[in-house]
C-alpha cells in the first residue's frame, strides 16, 4: 500500500474552487456591472468604458473577456460550452465596434456576466463531456482576435471612404 497518498489529495479541493468562481464573478462584475446611472436601474462596467476608445477599445474589452473563457476550459468546460461564450464575447466585441450604438449594447448585453452564468450552470449539472484542451481554446481566442481586427480594420476603411466622401468627393 502505498502511505505517500495523504487524504487531502484523494479529496478535490472545493476550497479553491470556490475561490476561483469567486474571482471570475469578481472579474466579471467589474467588466460588466460595476457601475450603477445614479436614478436608473442602469449597470454598466469598465467594458463599456474602455469601449468608448474607437477601434482599440473593443479589442482590449474582449481581450479581457477571454480570461473567463480560459478559466472556464481550465475548470473543464466542454469546448461546445466554450463556443457558446466564445460567440458571446465575439458580438459583443464586433457589434461594440460600431460608434454610440454599439456602446449601448455593451451595456445591455453583458457577454461576460452571460458567460458565467453558462459556466456556473455547467458546474452545477455538469454533462458528461470531455476535457476541453488547449489547443482549441487559443484557436478560438486566436479566431476572437482575428474577427476583432477585421471590424477594426472594417470601420478604419468606412471612415475613410466617408472621410473622403465628405472632405473631398460629393459634398464641397
């Protein structure tokens, strides 16, 4: 028999669970819900904010929304799982690109806040699926990154031709 085992490492370490569940919530509020409009049931986080930066801003709020997407497939969350919020971090991203109107929806839609509840919900009634790997999450933070850059590079190439419509084209 071998004594080497001692009984704390037969059983999983609940504690840190919780503790890391603790931190994704954290992180997650601060991103999507730290901030109350004073007289409005209005919460909005550092991710509108950061937002508000055109063309960066977006990219930097949903870069630091993959940090609970990589915690998450470190808990074990099945990759089916990990799309799901991988496509939540992808329109908020994308659709925050778009000047004012895509601001307010990173108010109202809380990718982050949506991705702990599904994770929360997986580890209540966990289903049997596999591990997921590495190799899938960076190949879809990768592929978050890369469409984030296209809507910048999109919205650059808008504003130029509107630009130029403007300044120097049609109108003058």
């Amino acid at each position: 028999m071998n004594r080497s085992l001692s009984p704390s490492a037969l059983v999983p370490e609940v504690g840190t669970l919780d503790r890391r569940l603790e931190r994704l919530r954290t992180v997650g509020w601060v991103l999507d819900s730290s901030f109350r409009i004073p007289g409005m049931r209005i919460r909005f986080g550092i991710d509108a904010i950061i937002g508000l930066v055109p063309g960066l801003g977006d990219l930097i709020a949903g870069a630091l929304s993959l940090y609970i997407i990589a915690e998450s497939a470190r808990l074990g969350v099945p990759r089916s799982l990990l799309a799901r919020m991988g496509w939540n971090v992808a329109v908020d991203t994308l659709v925050g690109e778009i000047p004012i109107l895509g601001d307010l929806f990173d108010v109202a839609w809380k990718a982050n806040m949506r991705n702990l509840a599904l994770l929360e919900e997986h580890l209540q009634q966990p289903t049997a699926g596999t591990r997921s790997n590495r190799g899938f999450v960076v190949m879809l933070c990768l592929g978050l990154l890369l469409l984030t850059a296209g809507a910048i590079a999109l919205a650059v190439l808008l504003f130029r031709f509107f630009d130029g419509m403007l300044n120097g084209g049609l109108i003058g």
